[in-house]
C-alpha cells in the first residue's frame, strides 16, 4: 500500500511539471494538438498508478517523450506559417456584414443555436448588433461590434437606455421553436403573416428568425442577407 502512494504521488507530481512545462493556458484555450497531447497523457498517467507490475521508469518516459513533441511542435508553429496553419487551423469568419456565412457554419460542424450562444458569451444578443464573427483556432469567438453597438456607458453619451430585450430564436436552421414561438403569445397564423410580409415561402427557406417583445425582427434566408426589421408588430398590425 505503502509503494502505491509512493508511485501515486511521484507520477502526481511528474504530470503536474510536465503540464506546467507544456504552459499555462486552461483547455478552451489550447490549440488541438495541445489538447490531444493533454489527453493522452492524463490516460497514461492512469497505468503506472494503478498497475504497480509496470516499472515506473516506463510510465515517465512517455509521458517525457509526449512533452517533447509539444514542445517541437510548439516550436515549429512559431517558425512556419505553414506548419502553424496545418496543425491549428485558421480563423473563420461565421457572421459578416451580410448576415450569417452559412457554408462556413456548416464546414465548423455548428449549428444557429451554438452561434447565438457563443455571442451572447460576448455580449451581444442579436446578430443586427455583430459586425463580424470570428471562430479562433481554439474555438472560441471572436465578436467585432457594429460601430454603434461599441461597448459605451450611459453616462458616455448621457442617454437613458431602454431596457434590454431578449430576442427569441424562432427559427433555427429551418426548424420552428414551437416553445419559444409560445413565449412570444404568437400562434401559427400570426407567423405565416409574417412569412408573407418578408416574403418569405416557409420555415425551410430559413437560416434564423429572432424576435423580440418590442416586435424587433432579424432574419436571414439561406440565400440572402440579414435583414433587421425595427418593428413587425406595427408594420402588419399584429
């Protein structure tokens, strides 16, 4: 019981240094290589642990050899633009000036609802507020604002701002939100109105739908821009 601490705590500890070696960074921020390696040393870390008949010697030294290519490979990406972009990818952009860049979204395996998350991680809440959305190397986000949605206070400008309206995602990827369509008290006949208004022939056509409270509607078909509709409600009276 005795060797087993001892070993427990010796790999505890080369593990601990070696990550260390390896940087400071948390997982979401790690580069795919970064978080393969990490893996594979958390599984090989396990063996020596728990199967005492495995001399320790050859469970460092794997664990050696993965931190050695880290840190090669870390090198190498700082040398070579090509390698950097082999091994980490590039960013891609996912929302610009025209709405949302669908192909994009799709080749990255997202979906509406993993976007619009992932800007409201930046705070922002509607895509009439981004004026470009970057997907990093690592898979964050990265939201550049429209010029009048530049973070500000209100005593910057000395405005009193009205308050903050949810939107809510009605149609996803093609697919109506029945639950959220139910938050908003609007029944199918009231959609298909503004189905005809838009111009519109159905929920297939659609890459998003959002709308909130005050009746403010962003949409974007699979084939056209993002369009921002300040009211709907007063618009087709509903």
């Amino acid at each position: 019981m005795f060797i087993v601490f001892i070993r427990v705590l010796i790999i505890y500890v080369t593990v601990l240094v070696f990550l260390r070696m390896m940087g400071k960074r948390q997982i979401g921020e790690m580069q795919p290589y970064e978080v393969v390696i990490t893996l594979i040393i958390a599984d090989l870390a396990t063996l020596p642990m728990s199967d005492t008949n495995i001399p320790l010697l050859n469970g460092i030294l794997p664990l050696a050899l993965l931190v050695l290519i880290h840190y090669t490979i870390t090198l190498l990406t700082r040398k070579s633009i090509k390698i950097r972009r082999l091994m980490s990818g590039r960013p891609v952009i996912v929302i610009s000036p025209k709405g949302i860049e669908y192909k994009a979204l799709k080749d990255l395996n997202m979906n509406i609802d993993d976007l619009m998350e992932a800007i409201r991680q930046c705070n922002y809440y509607s895509l009439d507020q981004v004026l470009y959305g970057i997907v990093e190397t690592n898979g964050k986000i990265s939201v550049i604002p429209k010029s009048e949605n530049a973070p500000a206070t209100a005593q910057d400008v000395k405005v009193q701002n009205p308050p903050a309206q949810l939107p809510h995602i009605v149609v996803s990827d093609g697919k109506l939100i029945k639950a959220e369509l139910d938050m908003l008290n609007l029944t199918t006949e009231k959609l298909n109105k503004i189905f005809k208004h838009i111009k519109v022939s159905g929920i297939k056509d659609l890459i998003i739908l959002a709308l909130d409270e005050q009746g403010k509607l962003s949409y974007q078909t699979k084939n056209g821009q993002l369009t921002l509709i300040k009211n709907i409600f007063e618009e087709i009276k509903l």
